[in-house]
C-alpha cells in the first residue's frame, strides 16, 4: 500500500469499499466475492491508485499534495467506476411511438416489418446534420456518467451506409477525447439491411466487406465489429462471412446474438472466439457450454426484455452455473431499450434473471471490463490501477439493486478526476 507519491485524491469513511480484487473475470461462485474493506479508503495520485485499505491507515501513511481533494464518503458506499459493455448512443430521432405500440401489444417484429425499428433510426440519422447527433449523443453520455458508467462501450449501426457509418464512429471518436466517459468504438455495420438493398442482400453485405470494413480498420476507428445475428437479419452463414473477414482486419469480434430465437449465434461467436455474445435470450444448452469453453463473455441486457414486454430474460443462472462469464450492459438505444440508468439493470437482473447483488456488481465491473478488452486497467480498485470510483449514498452495496429506479450515485470519479457530484 506505501507509496512515495503524494495523493492529489483522498476518500477516507467508506463503510464499504468495494474493491473488486482477486479473479478476473469472476466464474461461478467467485462472482459473489466483491473483495470488500469494512472503513474502507483510497488515495490517488493523478490518475493512478496509490493507496487502498482501511481508512485510518490509508489516512496515516500517505502524503497528500498541495491541494488534494479530500471526500469523505460518510459512511457510504465506494465502487469501481461501472463499465456498460453494450451501448448504441449515436442517433438523433427517438421511437417513444414504438415504445407506446408495444404497451398495445404490437411486437418488435410487427413494428419493424411495418417500417419501424432499426430502419427507422436509419432513415433519420441519415438526413441529420453532424452536430445535432453529435449533441444529443454528448448528453446521453452525461447521463451514463450520472449513473456511475466510467467507461462504455458504444456502437454505430445507425447509418448502413459507408459515409454515414464513418460518420457515427468519428462522433465517438471525437466524444472520446471531450468528454470524461471513456469510449471503446464498435463497428455495426451489419445491425440490419437497410431498405435500398431489401432485395439484394449479398449486395449490401459485400459492402461492408469490401468497403466499409477496410476503412474502418485502416482509420484505426473501431476496436470491435459486432453483428446483429438473427434469422431475419444476419443469418449463420452471413454472420460468419462478415466476422471472419472483420477478423482478418484485425478487429475483434462481439455478436448481437440468439436474442428473438436460437439461431445458434452464441456457438458461431464461440468458435470465432468473438469477446463477447449479446443478449442470449434464447440461447441453446450447446451454446452455454461454447460459450463457457471459450471464454466468451455472455453480455446479458434484461433492459431490453423488460422494455420489450417480454416474460423470457436470458438464463443468468444457467450462465453462471456453467462458468461462462457474465456482465450486464444497458443496451441503451432508440428502440428496445431506452436508459441510462445502468444500476437500474442490477435491479431487473436481481428480480427476473436472480443474480444476487454481488454477482451483479461483478458483473458490472470486472467482467464488463472483459467484454470491452479492458481487464487489465478497468473495473478495479488497487494500486496501479486507474482512479475510476463511484461514491454512493448507501450503507450496504445491497441497497443496488434494491431502492430500484433512483439514482444513488453522490459522485464519480475518472481518472482521479472529481467528473460528477449528484
């Protein structure tokens, strides 16, 4: 714990500290270990992690600079800054119509093939001017910060064309180096077919391989391509034509994947040992078990079931007991699962998937590190790390998932900056 650096942050009286040390990713039972300090404190240097452990003592033995910024948690609740590892914040029109004709019972299916849906966003993302996406996406990321979310994950997919795909990703890269929150960029290219090539699907798909995937891996604009792999989206054998080639650039691989049914998607990402597979609704046994032998985070989004009407959420437990790795993300995007809110998921995980609140935590933190490629620096709390922290008004990490739907983050925060105070 010594250090001879001073601490420009101090946070003493943390009831509990919640450090996240130990295992990374966390399996099985390893999920309910948070590696918490009762009077718990933390010192950083800049940007760094210097100190952790009891608060008197962490009090005593460092040296703080001129100037350093003191919080005393009060008795609450201090986390690693939470990780969403499934975001789509670059849009413009949002889909409250659609959101209203599902509460009278049309389903997503029904309101996309009526013109609704992904090609919706579509259609209007490609009329809007730059400024204006890049606006409204800046304060859905203001949002995600209020809540606790350090670092996100965040998608294009709402252009489907090559000029307008660049587009979306230089908005992220762009918000990257502006705002606190730390962007990771996924290339979504094949998040639908768009209505001029309805009728020629290979065409399109040859589109993004021969054209946008080659600049989007030569401009270094993406670190991941994801693919909505469905039956009527993305089908197996297009799925795995687009990922391999997405591979072979150098990116890697995440997968919307078995979410309205089980195609199979989960063990096609497996076997292209993609970081993660998304949503897994309807995964299969065999897919579980690929998932688990492959170390393919199951990136579970219970906010798009519950925004979905749906009675079936993915099987954490199942997940869990087999030893696949799990994260929660928010999912948040115009159509099936509009929020910010990311502790709001723990509570829908809690109530309709049961995980305990520890689990989680984990999974909002170390293993939604995994399913952005940020295992080593993120979703920890220990020396060397990254200052990323979360204080809450809270006396017990339970009360997460628990007072559901409030916001009980006091502040956040990055890199040893203070970027958030409720």
């Amino acid at each position: 714990m010594h250090s001879d650096k001073r601490a420009s942050l101090l946070i003493k009286n943390a009831r509990q500290l919640i450090t996240m040390s130990g295992p990374v990713p966390r399996i099985g039972p390893q999920m309910n270990e948070l590696g918490l300090i009762e009077n718990g404190g933390l010192a950083a240097c800049g940007d760094e992690i210097i100190a952790v452990g009891k608060s008197d003592e962490v009090e005593r033995q460092t040296q703080l600079a001129e100037n350093c910024v003191v919080i005393d948690a009060g008795g609450g609740v201090v986390t690693p800054g939470l990780i969403d590892p499934h975001t789509h914040p670059v849009f413009s029109m949002t889909r409250e119509m659609e959101f209203e004709m599902r509460t009278l019972g049309k389903t997503y299916e029904e309101i996309a093939a009526a013109g609704g849906g992904i090609r919706a966003s579509v259609r209007d993302l490609r009329t809007t001017p730059k400024e204006i996406i890049m606006d409204k996406t800046r304060k859905r990321l203001d949002r995600l910060l209020k809540h606790g979310v350090t670092t996100a994950e965040a998608k294009s997919g709402y252009g489907l064309t090559t000029e307008s795909e660049l587009m979306q990703l230089e908005i992220i890269k762009e918000l990257n180096s502006s705002h606190p929150l730390e962007l990771v960029p996924t290339f979504l290219g094949a998040h639908e077919v768009p209505d001029e090539y309805q009728s020629d699907r290979s065409k399109y798909i040859e589109i993004i391989i021969n054209e946008m995937l080659p600049v989007v891996a030569e401009r270094k604009l993406a670190e991941f391509c994801d693919i909505f792999c469905e039956e009527n989206v993305y089908n197996i054998d297009e799925s795995n034509k687009i990922q391999t080639a997405a591979r072979k650039l150098g990116l890697k691989l995440k997968f919307h994947a078995d979410e309205l049914k089980s195609t199979g998607g989960a063990e096609l990402a497996a076997s292209l040992k993609a970081t993660s597979a998304d949503h897994l609704v309807y995964i299969s046994d065999t897919g579980i078990k690929a998932l688990a032998a492959a170390g393919t985070v199951a990136t579970l989004l219970p906010g798009t079931s519950f925004s979905l009407r749906s009675k079936q959420y993915a099987p954490a437990r199942r997940l869990i007991e087999a030893g696949a790795i799990v994260a929660l993300a928010t999912d948040c995007n115009p159509g099936s699962s509009y929020s910010e809110h990311f502790p709001f998921m723990a509570s829908l995980a809690a109530l309709n998937m049961r995980l305990t609140a520890a689990e989680a935590i984990s999974a909002m933190t170390v293993n939604a590190a995994c399913a952005v490629g940020r295992e080593k620096s993120a979703g920890r709390l220990e020396c060397g790390l990254p200052a990323d922290i979360v204080i809450w008004d809270m006396e017990d990490y339970r009360e997460l998932p628990y007072h559901y739907a409030v916001n009980l983050v006091s502040q956040v925060i990055k890199n040893g900056k203070l970027v958030v105070e409720n």
